[in-house]
C-alpha cells in the first residue's frame, strides 16, 4: 500500500526539479508520473519494514505523517539517482524519516492518529522471552 500519491509529490516540491528527476529528455516540461510512482512504491515498502513489527499492516487508514515521510523518502531516492543540486537537504530529510520510524519501531514515538481519531492497530503477535532463574539477586548479594 502507498502511503502517498505522485499528485502529493507535485504539490510538496518544485516543478521544474521533479521535471528534471524523471525525464531522460532535457527538453521536457512536464513531470513524468512512472518514476514518482516507482520511488513511492519503494518508500511505502521501506515505511512498511519498519512498523511492520508493531502494527498490523496495511493500514486501514493511514495516518498524514506517513504521507510526509513517503514523499521525504522518495524524493532522496530519486534525488540520488540524478542528483541536481546538493545533496545534503534531501539526505537531512531523509535521515530525519528514518529516525523517526525508528522510534516509532521501538515504541518510542506513536504514529499519531488517523483522520477517523484512532491510532493504527498495535500488531497482535508479541515476542515474549523467558529466561532462567537468576543466579545472582540482591538477598545473595547483599554484604559485597
């Protein structure tokens, strides 16, 4: 599932760069929406491999934040293919992302809420480890 559209890549960055992005032709003017779609495809999956652990996937209705992410995700990707300009922005956005989904992996960070109020399902399979007894403890410590 995409978290965004080419529609929300052309509404968040400049024209004239996404025309240079995804356009083998120099003379071209207008954006070519397959390259956009391929490198949203490829965001969404990479969101996807880290809330995959803690929410049950796909969202149902996912939340706005995911929208930014994707599109941060996706410009850089195609940004360093055919770097334009400097890269250093585009890396900032897109490490700024993935430390975010990081944290929201971890439990750190939540997703926020969804546009009906809800925060995306927690995933229902929990990892539980047990271990042995401890061999060490404060009563068998106490005195060192």
């Amino acid at each position: 599932m995409s978290y965004a559209t080419a529609q929300d890549m052309i509404n968040r960055y400049p024209n004239r760069d996404l025309v240079q992005l995804t356009n083998e032709d120099p003379t071209a003017t207008t954006v070519n929406d397959t390259p956009i779609t391929q490198a949203i495809a490829d965001a969404s999956a990479e969101i996807d491999g880290y809330i995959e652990g803690r929410f049950t996937l796909p969202l149902t209705d996912p939340p706005a934040v995911l929208n930014r992410l994707t599109t941060d995700i996706a410009m850089y990707r195609m940004q360093s293919l055919r770097p334009l300009h400097d890269l250093e922005d585009a890396r900032k956005r897109y490490e700024d992302a993935v430390a975010m989904l990081t944290k929201v992996a971890a439990g750190e960070l939540t997703l926020g809420l969804s546009a009906d109020g809800q925060e995306p399902p927690i995933a229902e399979k929990a990892e539980s480890v047990q271990g042995p007894n401890r061999v060490f403890d404060r009563k068998k410590l106490r005195g060192y």
